[in-house]
C-alpha cells in the first residue's frame, strides 16, 4: 500500500510539473505576435519618424514577430518612401515597397527566423503639401526579430 501510494505521488508530481511546462510554453509562444503595423508620419522636426503599433513615434524603433509572420508599413507621410530590407534573411513584399503616395502600404512576410534591418529612402514632398521642418530629414530604422 506504501509503494502504491509513492508510485501514485510520483506520477501526479510529473503530471503536474508537465502541464505546468506546457501552459508556460503556450504562454510565451503567444506573446510573440503574428503581425505588427508599423506607420510613418510626418512631424516637424527631422520630417518623419515611425511607430510599431501605436507605440511612440521615434526614428529607432524594433518589433518582434513570429517566424511566418508578417508586418504591414503605412506610408501616412507627406512624401513616399521606398522600404528598404538593409540587413537580414530575405523576406516577401506583397504590394509595391515604393510607397509613393499617402496611405499607401506594403506587407513584408517573415519567412525565416532571424533579425531584420529596415530603412526608407524618402523622396519630395508630395505637390503642394511642402512643409517646413526644423533640422535635416531622419533617417528611419527598424529592427523587427522574427522568431
């Protein structure tokens, strides 16, 4: 009766720690999105700056995606900008990455695991949407790691 009793502890024991286990790795792999929006914005200082979810507006910005994710770039500037992969594992456009008018948008595809680097090439200003900024243009950068 003694032993059946430890055989039976032992084996609620293991149950337990494994569905713990399991609950804490669901857990994780939900906290890693399976897209992110990222929006460039005009501003007066620097000209525009981008921003991951609705989070702060900055020229250095990161996000995390799941591998087979996706991150859909909105072009709310009043110029186009061109998206850029600088650095990292190719990935896949749907849509034009020449973002050449406001609202415009392309979706880039994480394929493989890994980290990204992107910029922009900003172009003119849109016909008579000049603006004056203070301070030459920013140059945007994004480091979006998919795993």
């Amino acid at each position: 009766m003694k032993r059946f009793l430890i055989i039976v502890t032992g084996l609620a024991t293991i149950a337990i720690l494994g569905a713990g286990f399991s609950s804490s790795t669901s857990a994780a792999t939900a906290k890693t999105p399976r897209s992110i929006k990222v929006v460039i914005q005009h501003q007066m200082r620097g000209c525009h700056a981008w921003s991951v979810n609705g989070g702060a507006v900055a020229v250095l910005r990161s996000g995390r995606v799941a591998t087979g994710g996706s991150a859909t770039f909105v072009d709310n500037d009043i110029m186009p900008h061109k998206l850029i992969l600088a650095r990292g594992p190719a990935v896949r456009f749907v849509g034009n990455a020449a973002m050449n008018h406001m609202g415009a948008s392309v979706k880039v595809v994480f394929t493989k695991a890994g980290t990204y680097r992107f910029t922009t090439k900003a172009g003119e200003d849109y016909k008579g949407m000049a603006m004056k900024t203070i301070g030459e243009d920013n140059v945007l950068h994004l480091t979006v790691t998919a795993s």
